[in-house]
C-alpha cells in the first residue's frame, strides 16, 4: 500500500512532518503552560506579546506554520508597556489597531505613544486623550495635545466633574475641549457636592444645567451647593428632589427649597 510505504520510509516520512502544523519542540512547554482555553480570549502568541514574551515570538517566527499573531498582540503589548515587543511587532509586520495608542496613552506609556505616532498609521480615538488626562498622565496628555489631532470627548468633562477635578475643568476650558456637555457637567457636579466645580461652570460655560443639579444637590444634603443654585440658577428643582430631601432628613434643605417656590417646575 502507498500510505504504507510512505510512513516506512523514514527519509520521506521527515519531510511530510517538517510541512505539518505542529509546535516546534521549544516552543512546546510554553504552549501546554499558556494555552487554558478560559485563561484568555487572547491566541498564544497575542498572550505571549501581550506579557512582553519577544523571545516567544521570535522563536515562533522561524516556524511559519506556528508564528500568527492578530492585532490584539500590539494593542496588548502598548496597553502593558512592553515598548520592546511592540517595536519588534513593528518590524515583523503585525498588524494593530486604535487601541494600540489609546491603551498606552490610557496607562501613561509615553514612549510607545510617540513611537506609535511615528511609525504606524492607526493613531487613536479621542479616548487616549481622554484616559490619559483622567489618569494624571501629563506628559502624554501634553504630547497628545500637541501632535494629535483627535482631541477628547464631551465625557471627560462630565468625569472631571464628578471626580471633583477643578484642575482638569480648567485645563479642558482652557484648551476649548470641554465640548458640549456643560448642562451634564454642572447636574453631575451638584449631585457630588463639588461646590468649586460648579461655580466654575456657571461662570464660564454656555450651557444651562437642569432641574437634577438642584435636585442632586438637596437629596444628597449638599447645603452650600443647594444655597449656591437657588441663588444664582434659575432652572429650579421638582417635586422629587423635595421629597427625597425631606425623606432623608435634610430639613434645613428642605425649608431652604420652600423658600423659593417659583424655582419649583413640576
């Protein structure tokens, strides 16, 4: 039989190996430790870049029928600060994708977002620019700022505030980025009693807030935040926000609200 004479033929029998699909032997530990099939939706080599494993890689570069790595293998590699396999992904041809840049940027990877931006054509959305500021991560946000264009998203002015960052309010303002979610901004920060913030946006935004900054502010027992608005805002508060006030306790709140009952809207 043909099928026969080929596996007793030892010489030939090499060569039809050598053409399979299989993992090289030194290749093969790492495989059996890494390849769990809930460890990670990652492939083993996108695993492998995404831990900063370039001899992985490199080894299983010499073995075509093995060596196949996905986007995810430098989105990973960035994300993580592994500047070395992201430049050695670079030179071998593989591919990635927005999240390569967003994701260094996100964990303050200078490095590997200036090389991204220097030597691939992907660049980012305007999360990097986003996560980068939340983060505290200056000098990327700077860099970002100044050789990107995408800018950030309406949203980050609406995180700021609700972390109570006074300083990244100013600093989106500033750089005309705050976008257009003011009336958001302002709502949120009322709620969280982020007295400064809000006195911030009524003084330089555009946008009105609504009846939930008033609302926020009094369910929630932020007194001088409440005082402020009924003062100098005039989108007034509703039913609801008296209530829940008044069922939490928040009696001087309330008598403050019913003090000005033309600031009442349904």
């Amino acid at each position: 039989m043909a099928s026969l004479a080929v596996v007793c033929d030892a010489p030939l029998l090499a060569i039809v190996c050598a053409f399979q699909a299989g993992w090289p032997r030194a290749l093969l530990d790492y495989h059996r430790a890494i390849y769990v099939p809930s460890l990670s939706q990652l492939s083993v080599l996108d695993h492998a870049a995404s831990t900063g494993a370039t001899k992985v890689l490199a080894a299983a570069y010499k073995h075509p029928s093995v060596y196949c790595v996905s986007a995810a293998a430098m989105d990973a590699a960035a994300s993580n600060g592994h500047f070395e396999t992201v430049e050695w992904l670079h030179h071998h041809g593989a591919p990635c994708s927005v999240w390569a840049m967003n994701g260094a940027a996100k964990r303050g990877h200078l490095a590997i977002v200036q090389f991204l931006h220097a030597h691939r054509s992907e660049g980012c959305t305007e999360y990097a620019l986003h996560h980068a500021l939340l983060s505290s991560h200056t000098t990327t946000a700077a860099f970002l700022l100044a050789h990107r264009a995408e800018g950030c998203c309406s949203y980050t002015l609406v995180r700021a505030a609700q972390l109570g960052r006074l300083d990244l309010v100013e600093f989106l303002f500033l750089h005309h980025l705050q976008g257009r979610s003011g009336a958001q901004a302002m709502d949120i920060a009322a709620t969280w009693g982020h007295l400064a913030i809000v006195q911030y946006l009524h003084d330089h935004s555009d946008s009105a807030c609504t009846t939930q900054a008033l609302d926020g502010a009094a369910m929630h027992g932020h007194a001088h935040v409440v005082a402020f608005l009924v003062l100098h805002r005039r989108e007034g508060y509703s039913s609801l926000g008296l209530e829940r006030a008044r069922h939490r306790g928040f009696d001087a709140i309330v008598q403050t609200l019913l003090s000005y009952p033309h600031l009442l809207r349904y």
